[in-house]
C-alpha cells in the first residue's frame, strides 16, 4: 500500500524524477508524459463526477478513476523490470478492466439513437466534463502510442486507454438524456 507522510521531497527539483522502479528519468521523458496525461484525464472525470452522483454513470467513472491510477502504476514501471525475482511484480491492467468498458459501453449504446452527425462538446454539464476528458483521453493514447514504439509496454494498456475514449464518448451521450440533448454538428452552418 501507499504510505505518504511528506509531500514534497525537494528530488525533483533538477528536472527528474522517480519511474515505479526507481530509475531517475527526466519529467519530459516520454512514459512520463504518458502517466501524466492519464492523470489529467483522471482530473478531468473527477469533474465529471460532480455533476453524475449517484447514478449509474457516477459508479462506472469511480471504477474508471480507480482503473486510471492501475494504468498510471503500469505506465510508471517499464516492462523489464518483471524479470527481477528481487522485486515485487508491478501492477499491470488486465484485460478484464477493458473487458469491463466494452461491456459498459454496449450497455449505454443500446439505449442511444444512432448518430446522424457528429456531436459538439455540451449539452448537460456532465456531457461536456466528460466530452473534454474524452479528448484528454485521446491525447493520453497518443503518447502511450509513441511509448509503445520506443519501449515494450503492456498491450492491455494501449487496449483500455483506447477504450476509454469510446467509452467517454458514450458516456457523454448518455449523460445527455441518451443522446436527446447531443448538440450536433451542422455542417457549413456559419459559410454565409
């Protein structure tokens, strides 16, 4: 478990800091990247979150929060490290967790109109909290990407963060009423 007696350490100081293994890396290194942009995402649900208590959506993002710092665990520790007899094994997703999203995702979608256009950040709130986590999502994905092409990462990693966006993205819709209060986008609306 966690123990946090002192939140600053004054180690970071120069520039670097600490992977889960204890490597000292730079805060631009790209895996830290990567986490960090996981963490914001987690932020950016937490918003969501004030806007959805209690409802089924609430219990859904509280596991995704949780999920997120699971992939933050697996991001910080390169894969290497699990040959080492020395170290406890590293937490890593487990295909379940996306297992879990698809299945939250088809119980949402049932119940949505399909889409006619493609739909505007808003609507309710909770929509738009959960459309810009959603792009932060997105973004997240895209350095786990680069990561993965430089280093050897967990595949269910890159597997859950994917479907996180379209998991979001539906959740956005259903926050809007299951889709009735989408906004959507017009195309060449404003041309004239």
């Amino acid at each position: 478990m966690v123990k946090l007696d002192k939140i600053y350490t004054r180690g970071g100081d120069k520039g670097m800091t600490s992977l889960g293994n204890g490597e000292r890396v730079p805060k631009h290194d790209l895996r830290v990247e990567a986490y960090g942009a996981v963490d914001e995402a987690n932020a950016a649900i937490g918003l969501a979150r004030l806007h959805t208590a209690g409802t089924d959506l609430d219990a859904m993002l509280s596991r995704i929060q949780n999920d997120l710092f699971d992939l933050g665990a697996d991001l910080c520790t390169p894969e290497e490290d699990e040959q080492d007899p020395r170290r406890r094994p590293p937490l890593r997703m487990a295909q379940v967790q996306v297992d879990r999203l698809e299945a939250e995702i088809d119980a949402m979608n049932a119940r949505l109109s399909p889409l006619t256009s493609f739909i505007l950040p808003g609507g309710s709130p909770a929509a738009a909290h959960l459309h810009l986590a959603r792009t932060i999502v997105r973004r997240a994905e895209r350095l786990v990407t680069a990561l993965q092409d430089a280093e050897r990462i967990n595949p269910a990693a890159l597997s859950y963060i994917n479907r996180l966006s379209d998991h979001l993205f539906v959740a956005g819709r259903h926050a809007n009423g299951d889709g009735k209060a989408d906004v959507l986008w017009v195309p060449g609306l404003n041309r004239g």
